[in-house]
C-alpha cells in the first residue's frame, strides 16, 4: 500500500505543479461553482479479502510452565472457511463543501456468505449464547469433516471530516484542493452460524472449558476504528463544462492501549496494538446542467489492519484464578471497487 500511496502523491503533484504560472491561491479552498452538496449512488464489490487470526501465548500456560498445551495454539484464515473474494457491496456518499470544511460520508452493505467443511476441529467463542438441554453456553465446536453454513449481513460505514487550508486554481481548466482529514471507520452487522443440531458436550484446553458441539447462533457484532491523514482533489476542465474530477485519500491509525474503545465484544479488554491503513481513489466526469450536475465514476478502496491482542493481567494469582485465552496476531485486508452515479445540489 505504501508504494501505491507514494504513486498516487507523485501523480497528483505531477498534476498540480505542471504549470504555476498565473496560478492563484484561495485560503479555506475555492468554493464549488458545481454546488454544496452532492449525492452519489453506490453499486460494486469486494475484490479480494484476506482475514487471519494466529494464537500465540497464553500466559496461564506460560506460568504454569507447560509447553505441551502451548502447541495446542490455533491459527484460523480465510481458507479454513472457504471464503470467496467476490461479494457484492451497494449504498450510497454523501459530501458536503463549505469555506474551510468539508464533510463526507459513505455507508456501504454488503451481504457474504459461505458453505464449508471443518478441516479440523472449531473452537469458536461467541458473543451471544448457545442453548443446549437448559444450560447456556458461549463456546462452540464444528467437529472434523462437519458441514456448515455462515452468512454476514453487515455495513461498513466511513465519516469523514475534512480541513482545507486552500484551493490553488490553474486559470479556468485546473484546481487543485489538499485537505487534513480526520474520522472513523466502523464496520458491523448480523452473523449467523448453522453447523446441524446441537449434540453434546466436549472440553477443551485447561482448566476444561465446556465447548457445545454443532448447533446455531446469531448474534450481532462490530467494530470501530478511529482515522486521520490527508488528501487530494484534483478539477481537470472548466467547472461550467463536463470536467473530470479525480480524489486520493489516504487514512490510518497507529494505536497501542486497549481493546474497550474499539469492539462491543463483552470479553475482557485485551491490550492491543494496531496499524490500520486505509485508501481510497475516486474518479468521476461531472456533466453540468441549468439545474444540476451529474456524475459517473468509479471509485477503488484498499484497506489493511493487523495487530496484536494480548492479556494484560500481570498478578500471577489472578491469572491462575482467571485464565483468560491464547493472546493473538490477527490481519485484515479488504479491497473494494465500485461505480458511483451521483447528482450535485
């Protein structure tokens, strides 16, 4: 991603600095002439998806001196439930342009869902609850070999809030708009698990935890990740005439403290160290009207978090009378492209 990002700055400078002559400066960026506002239809899909969580220590075991539970640490990806790059997403951006301000919001949904076999066993711990003969339970198990079906009914949602310092203007036919950006990411929705009816009872690690083999759950889940950097927007053509209009931004979040701000997960808070990237490119030819401005484009977005969560109980007592899990190394990567029809006002 970063070469990306170093390619996408190189353009945008080659762009804005070709020629300075009779440029002219405007502080608080220049205003659209198009209009304030604009709205723009969605309609694409996630290209490829890669998830990854790796078990690394867990700090009972640790204590208790035995290496031999250790290597009973899993590492779950994609491949283990068979999931496809391609899902289709649809929804709908909205931004808004003032002296200084800008504001942009984009909300996409999206609705995957798989068929796999267990490769192995799966010990899965939920948020929500399983049932089974009057006890509940939030440990779950998809035996060896077992089939079952899971679907995501979910929305990613971004909120932007943009300062520009200025607007240089190239004549009539160039515009160039850099801008300081902070927001929040969030994605979350429902998910369902099917693996059959449930059939009994097993234990896993130690102390034994009581884990319901097979069954179904549904439960909501989400997650959400502040965001700051920077971009660009680039006006090629008189804004009176059909004129392209090309945006770079980039995103990102450097974080090291704990897992609370983040997740409606009901675990106990972990720390967490994270490197979230995000960005997005975004082209469009804007028809001006009497009334209105039209737009067509198509817009490519790259997103990729990994880090760390670990236990952050150091009392050697309460971690004997409280074992937590196997702390993690998880990664994330989602890119996406789709086509915006939109209309200005």
């Amino acid at each position: 991603m970063k070469q990306a990002v170093c390619s996408v700055v190189a353009a945008v400078l080659a762009i804005g600095t070709g020629s300075v002559r009779g440029a002219e400066l405007v502080w608080g960026g220049a205003p659209r002439e198009e209009a304030d506002m604009q709205v723009r239809a969605l309609v694409g899909a996630a290209f490829h998806f890669k998830g990854m969580v790796e078990e690394t220590e867990r700090k009972f075991y640790t204590r208790q001196g035995d290496p031999i539970s250790m290597q009973g640490a899993e590492t779950y990806d994609q491949d283990d439930f068979e999931t496809d790059d391609l899902f289709g997403m649809a929804g709908l951006s909205f931004s808004a342009a003032w002296p200084w301000f800008r504001l942009q919001l984009d909300s996409v949904f999206m609705n995957p869902s798989i068929e796999a076999t267990a490769r192995r066993d799966y010990y899965l711990t939920l948020n929500d609850s399983i049932s089974y003969r009057g006890h509940d339970y939030d440990h779950f198990m998809i035996p060896d070999g077992e089939h079952f079906d899971a679907e995501f009914f979910g929305n990613m949602t971004e909120l932007t809030l943009m300062l520009v310092p200025f607007s240089v203007r190239q004549d009539d036919w160039l515009e160039v708009t850099p801008s300081l950006e902070l927001g929040i990411i969030a994605i979350g929705g429902r998910y369902e698990i099917d693996a059959g009816e449930s059939r009994g009872i097993t234990t896993y690690q130690y102390p034994p935890e009581e884990f319901v083999i097979g069954g179904s759950v549904k439960d909501w889940a989400g997650i959400g990740v502040p965001q700051w950097g920077g971009g660009v927007e680039v006006r090629l053509g008189a804004a009176d005439k059909t004129h392209l209009d090309l945006q770079a931004h980039y995103l990102f979040c450097i974080y090291d403290g704990s897992t609370s701000c983040f997740t409606t997960a009901k675990h106990r808070d972990k720390d967490l160290d994270l490197d979230h990237r995000n960005l997005r490119l975004r082209a469009e030819v804007r028809f001006p009207s009497e009334k209105r401005t039209w737009s067509v484009g198509v817009q490519a977005q790259f997103i990729e978090t990994d880090g760390t969560l670990e236990s952050s109980e150091t009392d050697p007592k309460k971690i004997a009378a409280a074992p937590e899990r196997f702390d993690k190394v998880f990664a994330f990567e989602l890119n996406t492209v789709l086509a915006t029809v939109g209309v200005m006002f």
